[in-house]
C-alpha cells in the first residue's frame, strides 16, 4: 500500500480536513496522549523556523514520540536532488538515500524548504519536498515550501473559533511591505483554504505583477465554484478591505521579477502604505485580522493591530500545535481503520 503524504491541502477532502480540525480542537483541550507513542519524525529544515520546529517537537513529545531535528548542509550532509547529477559539487549524498535510510529509522518526516528565489518555473515545481515524498516510504509532512499547509489549517481553526461558520464570510488576502521579496507560500495556501471554505475572497495587491501562480490562482476559483464562495482581484485598497470580516497579510515577491529582485524593489518601495493599520481596519465589518508570523511591527501591521483584541495571530500560531498533533496522528494511523 503506497503511503499518504501531507503535501497540500489539496489532496484531501472537506470532511477529512474537518476531521483533523475536530481532533486539533479535542488536542487543544487535552494536551497530552499516548497516539505517538514508540513513534518518531525527522525534521528536516532547510530555512529557519521558530513556530514550526517548536510546535512539532513539542507536539511529538506530547503524544509519546520523538523528534529529531535535521539541517542539511548545517548539521547533516548537504543533499543534490537532481536524477542524474554527476555529484562534484556540495553535495555529498543524495535524496535517494537521504529519504530512504530516514524511512528505515523514523515514523514520518517533516520538510521545510523554501524557493531558491532565482527562477519560478524550477521553484514552482517543488522538487525537494517532491523528491522526499518518492523515495520515502513513511509518510512526508510539508512544514513549508511553496504552500504551508499546516498554517492553512491552523488558520481556517483561529477562524472559525473566531467567527464561527465561514461560508459567505469577507475574506481579503492583502499583500503587505517588506523589505526583502519573501516566498509566496502562505498566500498561496490562504487562497486555498479560503475558498475552500467558502469564503468570499478578494486578493488585494498592488498591481497584476503581485498576482499570484496561476495554478494557485486556478485552484482558488474551483473551490470556490464547489464550495460555495468566490475569488476576485483588487488593486483598491478602501474597496478590498470595505465590509470585510477577515483580513490576513501576507508579503511575498513578484513572480515576473524572480531572480531580478534590484528591478522589482522599486515597486515593492512604492507600496509601503498597503501597511495595515487602524483606518484600514476601520473600513472592515469589525474584521479579524491575521498573520502567519513572523511579523515586522510598523511595517506589515503597526502596532495598535498587532494589540487590537481583533488580532488572532498568537491563536493562529498556538493552533499550529493542535493541528501539526492531528495531523501526524492520522498519518501514523492510516490503513488501520
Ligand atoms: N509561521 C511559521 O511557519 O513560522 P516559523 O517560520 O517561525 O516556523
């Protein structure tokens, strides 16, 4: 029986997403089980992290399992991940091995690796994560590469503690400044789960360069056509944020500038007002506002947002324990039932 990753969202249907919402919610109840117990994960991080390398170990012990933390090309080998590759460069083994020996040891293995930032058209084809999850033979966790999938779910569970019931909610995806072009992986996943959950969704951003994949983008519009909600573009802030009840920011780099960053900074530069801050939130239905964080007060969110008790942030980050323990107990308990 060939093994089920969580890669994306995508892979799996409403009623397991809320499955895994329900065990996260009965987890944030009752810390502590024994569904790990004689189990272990790898983590391996390719880029840094706080919430996500604190909340998997400590959601492993939680259960009765173990984590080990891995960097490659830090504290482990360097990997090549292309087939074929003559390897006299860096790399001393590849993932070949790499993901089959983890597969003799541990339970699960977690990835988290980010874009290269050179050229979308290799980024987008996310090949370290795809790489682990063929040779693997235990289940593959994405702990962030071009989607975050763990941050979706811990996401949609903030919000419906927040507000409730989803469908038909105003939800707007706002791009935010930064001075450096960051990944679009959370924005690609909020679109996803958004209308997913049927939402109506408006991705604000300051011109059509700062749209997103079009594979993201295509995949937002089906599900809102099957769940009920919608996906439109705006490039007008008061218009976006206008009656909204949820507001989650993201930064991200333009995809067109990929690898040409000196030419996109001049735009990015010119949009350090998309900032949110208490007049913005003021034109909103009373909306919650969100961020994955990390997060530069007075740049992304002035600090009166970051303080507002419309913030759900430290909630949003907290459920990434509850839903990264329900998701790794599903993947070590599939084929039992
Ligand atoms: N949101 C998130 O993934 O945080 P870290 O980068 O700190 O893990």
């Amino acid at each position: 029986m060939s093994v089920r990753h969580f890669i994306t969202t995508q892979d799996f249907s409403r009623a397991e997403l809320d499955a895994l919402l329900d065990q996260a919610a009965a987890f944030k109840r009752e810390k502590f089980g024994s569904q790990l117990a004689g189990k272990s994960i790898a983590l391996l991080f390719f880029n840094p992290s706080m919430r996500t390398r604190t909340s998997f170990e400590l959601g492993t012990y939680q259960l009765g399992g173990h984590a080990i933390v891995l960097a490659p090309g830090k504290d482990a080998w360097p990997i090549e991940f292309e087939l074929g590759a003559v390897m006299d460069g860096e790399a001393e083994e590849h993932v070949a091995e790499v993901a089959r020996v983890l597969s003799r040891y541990v339970d699960l293995i977690g990835v988290r690796a980010f874009p290269k930032f050179r050229d979308w058209s290799e980024d987008r084809k996310d090949t370290v994560i795809r790489a682990f999850a063929r040779y693997a033979t235990v289940p593959v966790i994405n702990m962030e590469t071009i989607t975050h999938p763990c941050q979706e779910l811990a996401h949609v569970m903030a919000l419906r503690e927040h507000l409730g019931e989803l469908r038909g909610r105003k939800y707007v995806l706002t791009w935010t400044y930064h001075p450096k072009p960051l990944n679009t992986a959370v924005a690609n996943s909020a679109l996803l789960i958004a209308t997913r959950y049927g939402m109506d969704v408006t991705l604000l951003c300051p011109t059509p360069e700062y749209l997103l994949d079009e594979g993201y983008m295509q995949a937002a519009r089906k599900n809102a056509q099957q769940n009920g909600g919608s996906l439109s573009v705006s490039h007008d802030i008061e218009d976006a944020y206008r009656g909204a009840h949820v507001v989650y920011a993201k930064s991200w780099g333009a995809l067109p500038y990929f690898g040409r960053w000196e030419a996109e900074k001049p735009i990015r530069e010119a949009h350090r007002h998309f900032i949110i801050d208490e007049q913005k939130m003021a034109l909103t239905d009373d909306a919650v506002f969100s961020h994955c964080l990390p997060l530069r007060r007075n740049v992304k969110a002035t600090d009166a947002v970051m303080d507002s008790p419309r913030c759900i942030a430290i909630d949003e980050a907290e459920n990434r324990l509850h839903v990264q323990k329900a998701i790794m107990t599903a993947l070590v308990t599939q084929g039992e039932n």
